[in-house]
C-alpha cells in the first residue's frame, strides 16, 4: 500500500501517481503470469465489468501525447482530433506499453474519426466493435445496446476461456461501483468553500493508473487521498493559498492532455469541477447491483450524457446541477480541434452556462504547444472578469 506524501502544495503529483503505477504494473503482470489477458477499450461506453467478469484486465487506451501524431499522420487526416491520432500512433509506432500488453481490443462506434480509425487499428490487434446506437432516448436504442453487450459477452468468453456468469458479473458490478463511488467522492471534496484538491490533484487522484488490476488497492488508494485532502483542508495556511481564486467547471472534450488544465491552474483559476469522461459525467450513475446484470449495465452505461448522442440533454441538465453544486464561477469548454460533435454541441452548452448568469469560454485546440501563450492570455483575460 502506498503512503501519501502530506506537504501542503502539490500533494498528488507525478511522483504520486507514478508510484501508484509501479503497483498497478507489478499486479498486472502477476495477473498474467496467471493466465489472465489484458483488453484495451477506448471508450467510456464500454463496460469494463464484462471485460472483469471474463477474468481479463481492462486498459484505457486513449492517449494525451503530442508524441506519437507525426507518425498517425502518415495514415490519418491531419485536420483529425488529437485524441484519435495520437492513440493511433502510439499503437502503430509500438511507443505504448500498455498498447503492447493488450490481447485484443473493444472499441465504440462513436464518432466518425473514432469508427474509421478503429478499422486500421484491427491491423494491429484483434478488434471488437461495439455498434453505439446514436440516442438513448428510445426504448428501441436499449434493446439494441443490450444485444450488442450480449454479442460481446460471448466474444470475451471464447477469447478469454472463461464464462461470464450473472454472480460474477454481478460481483464486479459492485466493485466497479464502489470504484465511481469513491472517485465521486473525491470530486465532492470541492463543493465546500475552500476546495480540497486542485483540479490537476483531482485528475491524478482519481486516475486509473492504466491497468484496472486489483482495484481493491485503487479504491484504498483513492480513500487515503481524500483523508489526507481533508487534513489539508484543516491548514490554515492552505486555506488562505485558495481562497478566492476562480471556481472553474472544465467541460467538453476528454482531458486526455491537461495543457488547458494547466493554463487555468498557472493563471490561479482552481478546476474545482470536470464534467469530461473520467470526470462527473462517468461516476454519476451506479448500475443497479439488483437483477439482471447484462441489463443493468446496457441501461446505465447507454445513458453516459456524451456528445455522439443525438439529443443530449443529459448533458445540459448535468452541467447545471455542477454549477449549482461546486458553486462555480466560470466555465471553460475545451474542444479539441476536429471534433465536430463537441464543438457544435458547444453552442448549447453557451446558453445554457448564459442561463444560469456564468462567463463562458470557449478554447479549441490540439495537443501541441504552438498557441500556449495566445490560450494563456485569453484564460487570464477570461480570470480578470471572475474577479
Ligand atoms: S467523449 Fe464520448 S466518445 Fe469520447 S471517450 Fe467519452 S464517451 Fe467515448
Ligand atoms: S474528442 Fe471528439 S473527435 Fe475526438 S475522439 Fe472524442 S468525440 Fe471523437
């Protein structure tokens, strides 16, 4: 078990995280020298209990490296998002381990530069599509989700040699859970005047670490985060570092890379909100731990308030009680560049920030640093007005 640094500033940091890694790295490949067979997802739509319950470790894939574009660029479009190249070319370019640990892939027909990418990516790894419906608005569009979760079923089975019962899909439902609980909770840490984390804290608090091996010891991990970030709370001296700066809520694309996170926390904004995947959009919903578990998970998992679906206001009444909730100042909308669904749903996302009487900033960029310091004078100029 890791013990938590307790210095009042940069309390989780890379160093933190990194050690989490080293245990999550060491336990999974106990785990396959077990026998067990690592499955990377690319999505949050994907439920990773079905990957668990089949014995296997799921791995998120999608990268926030500037590294590996140059290369994906050779197949890919160049006015592509950052997100699609540079998980692309990190599997093309062998630079990621924990591409190269994966027995096979489950990938989401969500957006259009996700599903073509995700057909040359099967050159590398066997590759499952899962076939998203594009609203989960009907009763229609959850029958069909559910048939897919059953087509994907029998396909861990027979990759993995393992049959996924109800009990033990029910078990890891559970875990799973506790897992988005506990994130949740960590997250709640900000709604009290002084927040307890920083938004770059909350990101490494809560990240999975790569291998979701053992989260037992994650979940642990996370709880004795959240008690050191109350102690802190308690500090004088850290409460007067916080107090007052901008409450930001972070939306949109998934902050796979923190350039803009960092932007915001270095200009003295505190991010005390993500509502991206991995943020409060994903730890939101438990799935029903009661009856069928296939159809608990179909239910709950099609309801992720993203941007692919059509409508989505999910999403809109999500931001609202976020603004409510984490009493936030400001909100800042990242898209990342090539991202149609986001940046045009951006457009509501404007008014209805405007509705509840917030500055909005909208920031469109990739992964690289070339506008860093044009981004940085805009978010400064965007802090001013919160003042
Ligand atoms: S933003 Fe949507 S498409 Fe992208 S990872 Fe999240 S759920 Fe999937
Ligand atoms: S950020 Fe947008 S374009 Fe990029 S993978 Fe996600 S939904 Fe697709």
């Amino acid at each position: 078990m890791n013990t938590i640094k307790k210095s009042n500033i940069g309390m989780f940091d890379d160093h933190y995280l990194g050690s989490i890694e080293e245990r999550v790295i060491r336990d999974t490949k106990a785990a396959k020298a077990a026998g067990a067979k690592v499955v990377g997802v690319y999505c949050a739509f994907t439920p990773k209990e079905l990957v668990a319950a089949a014995g296997a470790i799921p791995v998120a894939l999608c990268s926030g490296s500037d590294i590996p574009i140059l290369l994906a660029e050779r197949h890919l479009p160049r006015n592509l998002c950052a997100l699609i190249k540079s998980s692309y070319g990190h599997a093309i370019g062998d630079s990621c381990p924990y591409f190269t640990a994966t027995d096979l892939l489950l990938a989401d027909a969500t957006c259009d530069g996700k599903k073509k990418m995700f057909e040359l990516l099967g050159r590398k790894r066997p590759l499952y599509l899962l076939q998203l419906p594009q609203t989960a608005a009907t009763e229609e569009s959850h029958a069909y989700w559910l048939g897919e979760l059953r087509r994907i079923k029998v396909l861990l089975e027979r990759e993995t040699g393992s049959a996924i019962t109800d009990d033990r899909l029910r078990a890891q439902i559970v875990i799973y859970n506790r897992l988005r609980s506990t994130v949740h909770e960590a997250f709640r840490l900000n709604m009290g005047e002084i927040p307890l984390l920083s938004g770059r804290e909350l990101d490494t608090v809560t990240s999975m670490a790569g291998f979701e091996c053992n989260l037992h010891s994650r979940i642990d991990e996370i709880e004795q985060a959240i008690a050191a970030a109350r102690q802190r709370g308690r500090d004088r001296q850290y409460q007067a570092g916080v107090a007052g700066r901008p409450r930001i809520l972070l939306t949109g694309c998934p902050t796979t890379n923190r350039k803009v996170l960092n932007l915001i926390e270095d200009c003295r904004g505190v991010v005390v909100a993500m509502e991206s995947c991995g943020g409060l959009k994903t730890v939101g919903n438990l799935v029903p731990e009661d009856g069928d578990p296939l159809a608990n998970l179909a239910r709950t998992y099609l309801d992720i308030p993203c941007a692919c679906m059509t409508p989505n206001p999910a999403r809109l009444d999500l931001l609202r009680s976020i603004i409510r909730d984490y009493r936030i100042d400001g909100v800042v909308e990242l898209t990342w560049d090539g991202c149609h669904t986001y940046n045009i749903e951006a457009f509501q996302v404007e008014e209805c920030v405007g509705a509840a009487g917030l500055p909005y900033l909208h920031i469109i960029t990739d992964y690289s640093e070339n506008d860093t310091g044009q981004l940085k004078t805009r978010i400064e100029a965007f802090l001013e007005l919160l003042n």
